[in-house]
C-alpha cells in the first residue's frame, strides 16, 4: 500500500490553488479595469481635447464674424469712400441688413431681406419663405427657403453659409447664419415718453425732441391708446427711470434732456435710473421670445411679458400663425391683434448722427462733417452744403447762383431783420426776400371832359401791405418807376402813413374824383389788436403823389432800395397797365389783383376793370386759381427742419415765376430739393449738451424710417392725427418703401400720399376751442402767429414738418444674431452681439462692440 500525503495536507494545498487562481483572477480583472480606465481616461482626455478645440474653433468662427461685421459697418458709413450710400434700409445696396419684420402672401409668410455677410446668398436673400427649423437640423445647402434659425426663436430667418478661409482641425467646413437687423427700427424706451395729442402747450406737440416719440405706447394695448391707461404708463415710465421722480413739468423734463439724452457718458445716477444693457439683451433675446428665467427692470414697466411665447416654436399646430400675429401685431385679416410682441420694437440705445454723405470743405479750406445748423451757420458754410445737395440731384448743375439765392432767402425767412440779404459776386446781386412784403395791389383811372371840351384826368395806385405784424415800410427805402415809351421815367417816392394795410397814391383832378374808402373787412379786431395796433386810432393812407401818371404803355415798378451801393433800387413787384379799360368817357374803373389771404405773391391781375374802384379796401376779384403761397419770412429760427417748405427757392420779385407755390418754394416732393434734408438740420447736438463739443453729431433715439415698423412710425408725433384706422398712416409708410424701396432722404416722405392727406380735407388744422363745447380740439398747426391759409404747401408738409427732427434715414446702433456651426451636423453656438459705430468716421476707426453675449439652449 503506497504511503500517500495526509488528507488535510492534500486540503490545503488544493485551497492555495484555488486561492491563487482567484486572486489571479482578481489581479487580471484589476488589470484590465485599470487598462479599459486608462483608455477611457485617454478617450475622455481625447475628447476634451477635441471638445476644447470644437469650442476654439467656434469661438475663433464667431470672432470672424464679428470682425466681419466690424468692417462692413465701418465700411457702410457715408464718406468713408465716395461709394456708400447715405441711408441704411435692407436692399442690395445694404445686403448684410435684415428686415425687422416679416410679411404675409397668401397662406404663407416670408421676410422681404435676410442678411447676406458674406455675399454667398446671391438671389437667395429676397422674399425668402419663412418655416420653422429644429434646433439642430443638418445643414442643406440647396434649401430653399430658411434653412437656418439665427436668433433662436424655432423660426427661420437666415440662410446657412459656409464662412469663407477656415475650417476645423479635422479639415470640416465652418458655417454660419447671420442675421443683423436695426435698433434705429425701435422704440427708445430711455429717449422716448409720451405724445399728448391734445395737450395745449405748443411746446409740447411741436416735435421738437425725442420725449414727444410716444414710447409709452409699449406700455399699453393698442386699443388704449389715447386712454387714461397710456397716461399711467407714461407716469410709470418716467417714474422707473428718474428714481421714482416722476417730473413731467417742463423743467423736469428739460433737465432729463440734458441729464439723459443729450449724454454720452454715464448720466447722473443719483437723479437718474435709464434702462441699461441687461435690459437690452432681454428685450433682443431670441427675437421676441420672453426669458422667463430673467426678469429685467424694463420688464416690471412695459408689456413685455403679456401673450409672449417663452420657448422656441416647435412646429406644433398653428404656432406659425401665431408667432406671425406676435411677429407683426396683424391678425389673420390684416387687423390690429393685442398679441403683438413689443419686445422686438423696443430698445434701450439707437443713435443715429447728423453727418454728411460726404466730408465738404469751406471757402478757407476747412473739413467739415458735420450737418449745418440752419439757425445758426453763416451764409458760407450753408452756401457749401446747398451747393453740394443741390449736385447730388444734378451732377450738371453749374450755376451757383441757384444755390446763393436759396440761402439769401433762408438766411433772410429766419432772421429779424428787415435788412434784405444781398449775395454780390456776379454782375447783378442776389437778394433775398424780407418783410415788410408789399405789392402793387390796384390801378385806378377817371378821365372827365368838361363842357369846354377840357380832359380832367386823376390816377390812383394802390400798394397792400398783407401782413400787420409787418413793419411799416421806410419812405427812404420805397419808391415807384413808372416807365413808357412814349416818356421819360417818373419815380415817385412812398411815404407809409399809419398803419392801414393799403397804401393808396393819388394823383387826383377834383373835377374827376376817385374815392378812396378805407376798411379791413377781412381782418377781426383782435388779430389787428395781437399785434399792437389800434383799430379806431387809423390814420388814411392816402399820399397825393405827382408822379404816377400812366397810359397803357406804362410799366409801374414798385421798387426797394437794397444792398451796399448807393442808390440800389431793385424792383421787387410790377405790373405792365393792361390795355382797353382807360377810357375817357367819366366813368371811374380799376384793374385789381387777388389778393385774398396768401395770394398776393401769385400775381394774379383781373383781365376786365371793374367800376368803382375799390382803393383802400380788399379787392372784389379774386381768380378762380386757388393755389396759396405763404409768402412770409417768419423772422423767426426753424423750429423744424421740415420747414424749409415754407422757404424760396426762386427770387420771389420775378414776377414771371408766381404762377405756382411749387415754381416758388423750395417743394419737398421735388427731386431737386431732398438732399438738402442729407445737409441741414435744426437738431443740433450741441445746442444741448452741457460742455461738449462742437463737432457733436451723436443724437439718441430718432427713428428710422427704412427699418421702422408700423407700429413704430404711429408712435411719431402726429402720425395718427386723423387717421381713418389704425397706424393707417404709418402703414401706408411702410407699404410704399415695400413696393418703391428705401427713403434715401427724409424728405421722400412726402412722396407718400398718407403724409400730405391734410391738404386736401378744408381744415386749417389748428389747435382750438370748440365755442358751442367748449373741448380743446389739437392740431399739428401749433407754431404762431396761426395762419389762415387752408390746404397750401404748408399744410401738405404739416404732418412731415412735425417729425422731420426726429426722423432719420440712417441707423449708428444695430444687433447681430451669430449662429454658427461645425460642419453639417457638429457642434454649434449661438451668438448674440450689440454694435455701435457712432463714432466711425474713416476707415481707420473703431465700432464700439457694446457686448458679445452667449445665448444659452433652450431649456
């Protein structure tokens, strides 16, 4: 029997082998969990590292972008190059700029333009067709319509485009979609207030300054408009941005002005709270969807947050139809709907600035930007810019004296003087036309022969001074030719006496009388009374005067003495005497002129005489031409620069050239005429900035009316004035800029029907008190002394003059929306960014980036 180990021996070591083989076991699984940890590690740390390079990548592709936009902006601002346009409106003059709204055709929705940066959207940018894109959708190119979601709301806006000389580390594609649209477009919620339409205080309704832009329209449903809650939402408005101040006097307001937006540093924040930029970027947040996460200051003031749509659309049922409604404020027929977003039309900064299309230089060699302050400039800087506006409409034009009769006649409607402007460089002068305005009025001849057979002749000339608040003329400075061919010349020198509106010269045979009756019957006792004047203590302007006699070959001269030469008359007003009414057979008769109100300029004489003559009173005739023209130097500043209507443009003593307001005036609906709005300016930054400079062009929140919304033009002072529906005016704004294309001036406004509807509606558009009420009726006509001129040039500019300071046609302040992508379907990030390129002047200068912000996924 072999002897063999112990059993428990045989036990143990069994145990150790299978011990060891445990642990061998154990130790390899270890192994390899530490191996697949290392690899895991290394693949974590590879993907970092790849996840740290995508971030640089897109980081470094958003940088691009918005270096790109750098010099577009810069290289868009006018005078930069002789290429730039001077407006910024979304067309192919301005491609990388996007419509802020979007449009209905049919059953479908498109916007007009979409930004194209990088020029790789050629005839893909235009009416493009609105869907909703997910949030991560692979990239076609070949899309047609939008294929790209820029800022973020679940609906296109853009179109992807590959961004042109980088690529990822791995050799992929970068693409981008960009859209940039314009805060001059919006409301200014820190520059804008309130527009009380019926308020009685001229100075409140005049558009003078940026507080008339009703921004507290966003603060209540448009069908309360004009309510009492828009007059709390006013209050509230100034009371969230003065500390609670709440000072609407006129001090208080003139001192947010000052305090406020006429500052370009940091206002003072012990007085003042305006809204700042975390307002800003929750008002631009995905276009015009509500972060709810975040609740800015705006918020707790304006409707922002009502029937507001917090996530992006998904494509759910109707959320188009509904994002449209919020998008545009229009219902399914067109109306007006409550659900309209107001994010997307406000906004905290919009600047705009008064510079030239291009730099100009003075008679001394001077540069010079900026636009000239009609009120203030000399005759030579304004001479410059009339000239240069006056060659933007005719590259051809040669005369200059064209130009210098525009500013003789500017310089003298403005100043209070009655030193008539004489710009003398030519042969014969320039004048310009200045009060007091008198006209030849009427002529009257009595020819009695006796019962010797013996003529008795007396002759009477009449002279109609229109307006009382006129001086009296100076006997020194009148006088009369009268010239025939048959004759020597006769001059007879005027003597005004007192302070009757007709001047009658008489030179009178007693056996055949010419009665002179005098009397006002046109003129009511208090507007002769407004003006200093005594109506019972008249004195008869008759002056017997020697030397008027005149047959049918006369021509009477009412000439006035001007300039620096001695003995200058210049013949201001004439008349060549009408044949066939000088008889001798005792009957007195006349020859008169219109002149009812506002017509005396147009130089419109009766063919037939009349009997009796009507000396010393108004004339009976009056032509069945209707055309009025304001023919009155206000001797007072501009208080709008829309007024240069109500300028000439011809020499007003060319009798010849009366026959219309638009063969006088400078017309605003004229192509010859508009650039000057490019040139001049009454808004002048510096007449309120408190120690700055002179070369100020800034100027806050003005609206522009290329990118302007509907909603945004009625807010306007006086755009709903009259108005058949709502925003029917504004729209019609937009409708025309759709169809015609960009307002390359402000003054192509008035090509727009809507804009000069008043004159045609019989009103002379004043404000008054309604005597059988006795309510306050409002009117846009609120600059004094009123006039009484029923649908002239005045009132057909009247809307436009109201807010010809606070509108602009270009924009300083625009947003970006960046996307940007890794190929077709890798990672993404989106963008948000602020520019202000308010102080680019060259090509060397610097836009402001105000922020660059990241907008998170939504969650």
């Amino acid at each position: 029997m072999m002897a063999g180990r112990p059993k428990s021996r045989r036990c143990r070591e069994a145990g150790l082998r299978g011990s060891a083989l445990i642990l061998t076991v154990v130790l390899t699984s270890l192994l390899a969990i530490v191996g697949v940890l290392f690899v895991m590690a290394v693949r974590i740390d590879k993907m970092g590292s790849a996840a740290a390079a995508e971030s640089r990548e897109l980081n470094f592709a958003v940088d691009t972008l918005v270096a790109q936009i750098i010099e577009t902006l810069v290289e868009d601002v006018p005078g930069v190059d002789d290429r730039q346009e001077y407006y910024d409106f979304p067309d192919a003059n301005n491609p990388w700029l996007a419509e802020l709204e979007p449009y209905k055709s049919g059953s479908d929705y498109y916007w007009r333009r979409i930004s194209d940066l990088a020029g790789a959207l050629t005839g893909e940018a235009t009416d493009v067709e609105i869907r909703i894109v997910g949030e991560h959708e692979a990239i076609d190119l070949g899309d047609t319509g939008t294929n790209a979601d820029a800022d973020g709301d679940g609906v296109g806006d853009s179109r992807w485009f590959e961004v042109p000389g980088i690529v990822s580390s791995k050799g992929r594609p970068i693409y981008a979609a960009v859209r940039i649209v314009d805060n001059g477009g919006m409301l200014n919620v820190n520059t804008g207030w309130k527009f009380v339409h019926n308020h009685p205080d001229p100075n409140q309704v005049d558009g003078t300054s940026q507080l008339q832009i009703n921004a507290a329209a966003l603060g209540v449903d448009p069908a309360d408009f004009w309510t009492s809650k828009e007059e709390d939402a006013a209050r509230a408005l100034q009371r969230a941005r003065t500390n609670g101040a709440d000072d609407g006097t006129m001090t208080g307001l003139a001192d947010y002005e000052a305090g406020v937006i006429w500052t370009y540093g940091e206002p003072d924040l012990d007085r003042y709270s305006p809204f700042d930029l975390s307002d800003e970027l929750e008002l631009r947040y995905r276009y015009l969807l509500n972060h709810t996460d975040l609740d800015m200051r705006l918020e707790q003031w304006g409707r922002f947050r009502q029937n507001t749509l917090s996530t992006p659309v998904d494509g759910g049922t109707g959320e188009l139809d509904q994002w449209y409604i919020r998008a545009t404020g229009r219902g399914p027929a067109g109306e007006a709907d409550p659900n309209y977003a107001y994010r997307h039309v406000a906004t905290i900064h919009s600047m705009d600035r008064i510079i030239t299309p291009k730099p100009l230089r003075t008679s001394s060699g001077v540069e010079f930007r900026k636009m000239v302050n009609v009120n203030t400039a000399d005759q030579d800087r304004l001479r410059q810019v009339v000239k240069a506006a006056l060659l933007e409409a005719d590259p051809n034009l040669t005369d200059e004296r064209v130009a210098a009769q525009i500013v003789a006649n500017l310089v003298d409607f403005i100043d209070d003087d009655s030193q008539i402007t004489e710009i003398d460089e030519w042969s014969s002068a320039i004048y310009g036309f200045e009060r007091p305005c008198v006209y030849i009025s009427e002529l009257a001849y009595r020819e009695v022969k006796d019962s010797s057979g013996t003529s008795h002749k007396s002759y009477a000339i009449e002279l109609h001074k229109p307006y009382f608040e006129d001086d009296d003329p100076l006997s020194s400075e009148w006088q009369l030719k009268i010239s025939s061919p048959l004759g020597d010349d006769q001059f007879q020198t005027i003597t005004w006496s007192g302070t009757r509106r007709f001047h009658v010269l008489r030179l009178e045979d007693v056996a055949a009388p010419l009665t002179v009756n005098f009397g006002d019957p046109l003129e009511p006792t208090d507007t002769m009374s407004q003006y200093g004047y005594d109506p019972s203590g008249y004195q008869k302007a008759v002056q017997d005067a020697n030397d008027i006699k005149f047959d049918t070959q006369s021509t009477i001269e009412l000439q006035r003495k001007m300039g620096k030469r001695a003995d200058n008359w210049q013949t201001v007003d004439y008349l060549k005497v009408p044949a066939g009414w000088i008889r001798n057979d005792g009957v007195p008769r006349s020859v008169e002129r219109d002149i009812s109100p506002h017509k005396c300029i147009r130089a419109l004489w009766a063919t037939a005489a009349k009997s009796p003559p009507t000396l010393g009173q108004m004339n009976s005739f009056v032509d069945e031409d209707t055309g009025l023209v304001q023919a009155h130097p206000a001797d007072a500043p501009l208080t709008n620069i829309g007024q240069l209507g109500m300028v000439f443009a011809e020499s007003a003593y060319d009798v010849a050239k009366r026959s219309t307001a638009a063969d006088l005036l400078l017309d605003l609906r004229a192509p010859k005429y508009v650039h000057l709005f490019k040139y001049l300016t009454v808004m002048d930054p510096t007449e309120h900035i408190r120690g700055g400079s002179s070369r100020e062009t800034r100027v806050k929140g003005r609206v522009n009316i290329n990118t302007a919304p509907a909603f945004v033009l009625a807010q306007l002072p006086w755009m709903q004035y009259k108005d058949g529906s709502l925003f029917e005016r504004a729209r019609a704004v937009v409708d025309y800029r759709s169809d015609r294309g960009a307002f390359e001036t402000i003054a192509e406004l008035m090509q727009v029907t809507a804009l000069h509807s008043l004159a045609f509606d019989g009103d002379d558009n004043q404000p008054r008190v309604e005597p059988s009420s006795g309510n306050f009726l409002p009117g846009p006509d609120v600059i004094e002394p009123p006039d009484t001129a029923l649908d002239d040039f005045e009132e057909r500019d009247l809307i436009f003059t109201r807010i010809s300071d606070l509108i602009t046609v270009r924009s300083d302040v625009f947003t970006a929306y960046i996307l940007v992508r890794i190929g077709t379907d890798g990672p993404q990030r989106r963008m948000m960014a602020i520019f202000d390129r308010s102080d680019v002047l060259a090509s060397d200068d610097d836009v402001e980036v105000m922020v660059v912000y990241q907008v998170p996924d939504p969650r």
